[in-house]
C-alpha cells in the first residue's frame, strides 16, 4: 500500500475559489468531499490546503485498494487526520467503514477528504453511507476570475458598481485563452493543447465511462461525445441525437447520464413560473469546457470559431460555464435556468437569487444595441417581481452602456 505522510505543497499552485469553502469545512464537518472532473485540480487544491499534516492514499492503486478491502477498519486507523483518500469512487465499500470510524467520535472534525471524478457513483455511496457526516463541494476547472488571479471577485449582480476590471478587451484574445481549455495543466502550461486533449478523451473512454456505465460500444460513444460537443448551446433533443448516431433513444438517454455524472455536460432546465402550457419543457445541453468542445468538433483558431457557426453557441456556453463555476467554488449548488416560449429560448441564463432570477443574455455582437434587451423586457413582463434588474445582455466587446431602464451590456472580461 502506498501511503503519504505530511503531505507536500505543489509546486505550482493558482489560488482556487474553493479554498476558503474547503477550509471552513474541514472545521466543522467530521469528512468532505471534494468532486469535480478529471484533471480539474482536486487533488492539488486538497493537498495544499493540507499541506505538512495528515497523510495521502490514492484508491486508484490496486494494493492500496487490497489493503482496504482486506483490513478496512485497520486501514483507516493507520491513516493521519486529515486523511486524502483519492479516487474515492473506486472503494465504495470502504464507505460503511469510514461512517463508523466518523460515528466512534462525532466531535472530532476534518479527518477525512474524499475526492472523486465520478458524480454518480461517488455521491450514490455517499448518500448511502456518510448522510450527515460529509460536506460535498464541487471543484469544475479554472474560471476566468481564477486564471486572472481574482479568485474572490464578486458577480456584477452581487456587487453593483464593482465590475472587474476589463483585462482582456480583445475577443480573439480571450477566446484564445479559453480556447486552450480551462483545466490546469493546459491553461496554465505551454504544450500542445490537442495533445493533452486527446490524452484526456481517451483517459476519459477508458476509465471515467466503462466504470460508470460499463459501456461497451466506446467507438459509438465517442462519435455521441462529439455529436453533443457540436450541440452545446442548444434545447436537448435526444431523439435527433439518437437517429444522428444510430442508436436507441435509451441508449442515447442512458450516454447523457454518464456525460452529466462526470462533468462534461452541464443541463440547463427551463424555468418554471405560470406564464402558461408555451413554456418550454426541454433543457438546453452545455458542455462544461469550451476548449474541449472546440476540440471534440475540430476547431482550432478563435478567429474561425468566433466566425464560424457555432460562434454564438461557444460564446453562450463560456458565460453559462463562467457563472456556474463561480458559484460552484463558493461552496454553494447553482441554481440556473434558461427561459423560453413555444420550444424557443427567450432568455440564455436566469441566476437564482433568493426568491429573485437574475436574466443575462450572451450576444456575439461587440457593439451591443437596446434590442438586444427584448428578451429581458419580455421575461420582467411575464413575471413581474420575479425578476431582479438590470439584466445583462454579455457581448465580447469592451463597452458597459445602459440598453434602457432595465438592462445593461457587460463585457464578457467583466462578467
């Protein structure tokens, strides 16, 4: 069994949002759980925060996974609080064990860090096993805010008259940066981004989607990969996607499930307020990295992906990506819509606020018009007191302008 004592500092570190929620919870919770991606940085960001106590055992290991299995309760006494046990979705018959250490002293907090990159089989045993004992956070890749070194900057909604500050007016030059991908190793490195993405796909076929699903058909399953990567930014629909690839509608329902439970798409659902039988019913699918979208369907230059048709679905998805992962790493579940009549998106993001919805809309226009606004104005009409003002309408340009009394344009470098 491979065993780390006094874990190490990383090398190369970028503050994480999530740092100060992880931290507060190891305070207060007897385990945590720290789910997300592969390669978002989990494993860096618990390690740090840990840095010099505790020890480190990776359930990816098959003899550390044989220790466990063979001396469950002897395995997690030899471990030092707080314990790193990574890849926790490989074990999850060490669970039942980890709940009874945990109970043998509920007073006693931050012993144990669970990571994992698999959302359906990780939070299924723990759900099962530690309900009450474990805080759960979600780590997904960099955000923009992180990247540019403000971890805690406020959304526009949150802190009127604070915006960022306009870093990057140039679109080419921040889809540029996006288009490398939002997970560490590449953001942040100099190789070739392709190369890592296609490491990443392959690891990802391999191991993420025959242990969720046991999957057999992975060379169907990648061509469904793809076909939804060219889709991101559009209202869900299965059947066209299962006639598209060849397969059945479960198949294809059954495919979606294992892309959600591990993070590469995120599904929007329309929201729900008594504006009649018009509203729309389906989700709108995203996939959670721009980058590797733009990868999975063969776009290589921002110049043609900005220009090109999937131009204004690519911007729509970094603003939804941008927003969920800002409030993903505070700690807190995001609660996020779209709005739409008729089977037509009215409005691309509603944020939930308390009992209000904040309505932003994702142009592809750098010089934004009060038109652009109607959709806004539509939704306040429908639900009047629902709706929090201004709305945004996000452009890449570099102009904060109001577009009338009630919505304002905001640069995507300042969202």
């Amino acid at each position: 069994m491979h065993m780390r004592w006094g874990v190490t500092v990383p090398d190369k570190y970028l503050e994480r949002s999530l740092e100060g929620p992880l931290r507060l919870a190891l305070e207060s919770m007897p385990s945590v759980v720290v789910s997300g991606p592969r390669q978002a940085g989990k494993t860096t960001l618990v390690r740090h925060v840990v840095a010099g106590r505790g020890s480190y055992v990776s359930m990816d290991l098959p003899d550390t996974r044989a220790a466990a299995y063979a001396d469950p309760r002897g395995f997690l006494g030899a471990l030092e609080s707080p314990a790193i046990i990574d890849e926790a979705q490989r074990a999850p018959e060490l669970l039942p064990y980890l709940r009874e250490a945990i109970d043998a002293d509920r007073s006693k907090t931050g012993r144990f860090i669970l990571t994992g990159c698999q959302n359906l089989l990780l939070m299924s045993a723990v759900d099962e096993s530690l309900a009450g004992r474990a805080a759960v956070l979600t780590l997904m890749p960099l955000s923009q805010r992180e990247l540019d070194a403000e971890p805690d900057a406020r959304l526009p909604w949150e802190d009127v008259g604070t915006l960022r500050a306009n870093r990057v007016s140039d679109a080419r030059q921040w889809f540029t940066r996006l288009m490398r991908t939002s997970f560490p190793e590449p953001a942040l490195g100099s190789g070739r981004t392709d190369l890592w993405v296609s490491s990443f796909v392959a690891t990802y076929l391999e191991r993420d989607v025959r242990l969720l699903r046991n999957v057999g058909d992975l060379t169907g399953f990648d061509a469904f990969l793809r076909l939804v990567a060219s889709r991101t930014g559009t209202t869900l629909d299965l059947t066209d996607l299962s006639r598209t690839i060849g397969v059945a509608v479960n198949t294809a329902k059954a495919w979606l499930s294992v892309l959600v439970a591990s993070y590469m798409v995120l599904l929007l659902p329309p929201y729900h307020a008594n504006v009649g039988k018009r509203l729309a019913k389906r989700p709108k699918v995203y996939f959670t990295d721009v980058g590797l979208a733009c990868h999975l369907v063969g776009l290589r230059d921002a110049e043609a992906a900005l220009s090109g048709p999937m131009g204004g679905a690519l911007f729509e998805t970094a603003v939804v990506a941008e927003v969920q992962r800002t409030i993903a790493h505070r700690g807190r579940a995001p609660e996020l819509y779209y709005w739409g009549v008729s089977g037509r998106s009215e409005v691309d993001l509603l944020v939930k606020e308390a009992t209000r919805v904040v309505p932003l809309e994702a142009k592809l226009n750098a010089t934004p018009v009060p038109r652009m606004a109607d959709g806004i104005r539509r939704l306040a009409a429908a639900i009047p007191g629902e709706v929090r003002l201004p709305g945004y309408v996000v452009h890449p340009g570099d102009s904060t302008l109001p577009l009338g009394p009630d919505a304002v344009s905001l640069p995507f470098s300042r969202l």
